[in-house]
C-alpha cells in the first residue's frame, strides 16, 4: 500500500491522505497509528518518530520531485509550438481528424501518428 484516505477515527474531518513510511523491522498493521490507542500527544510524537520516516526527507532522498515547476525544470519547457497557427505549448493535443497526438508539455515536442485502422487480430498458431 502507498497511500490511504481518511476522515479521522469518527469520520468528521475532511478527506485526506496518509502516506507513511515505516522504518526497517517495524512490524505494524498498515491501518495502525499511535493516536488511536494511546491520546498522550508527546508519547505519540515519539513513537512516530522513532518508527516513521520524514515523509518529505524520505522521498527528497529517493529523488522525488515536490512541484511541478521541480519537474519542467529537469524535463525543460517547450519553446512556442503552434499547429495550424494554434498554439499548442505546454499541452497534449489530441487531433484525431488528422491522426495525430502532439505532446507539447516537455522541451522535447513528439508528435505521433495515430493508426485509423484497428489492431489486426494475432493469427492462432496451427495445432500439431
């Protein structure tokens, strides 16, 4: 599991997403969390820390981008691109009329050819 939804023990707050990352060797349920069993907020804080990892630092170190701007900036942003004198930047362009799909979010524009003709069916082998 990589992430769950809650609403809090009584179902009250707004819906919101857990992620949390366990230490090596901690064996706990994945639905369990401290505050439900123990309402002491500094020995919740401890327990926390001693067995979670930082979520952020966690995956700042595993190399995970925070914003989307973090990801242009390794990606690079595409200059100006128009298509029929339409500008395009920055957008996935679907144009079925002339068969293709532009990709003008990255730096990189690809433009692909989309086949109108449907996926041919793969022959069956002969049966010895």
């Amino acid at each position: 599991m990589i992430g769950q939804v809650g609403k809090g023990a009584t179902g009250v707050m707004k819906a919101h997403l857990h992620f949390y990352v366990k230490k090596p060797g901690v064996k706990l349920s994945p639905s369990y969390w401290p505050s439900t069993h123990d309402k002491n907020p500094t020995s919740c804080a401890a327990f926390i820390r001693a067995n979670y990892f930082v979520p952020t630092e966690w995956l700042k170190a595993r190399g995970a981008k925070r914003t989307l701007a973090d990801l242009q900036a390794l990606r690079g942003t595409p200059g100006r691109v128009l298509v029929n004198d339409i500008e395009v930047t920055g957008q996935l362009v679907q144009r079925p009329d002339n068969g293709v799909t532009i990709d003008a979010r990255t730096a990189t524009v690809r433009v692909y050819a989309n086949d109108p003709r449907p996926t041919p069916s793969v022959p069956t082998l002969p049966q010895n």
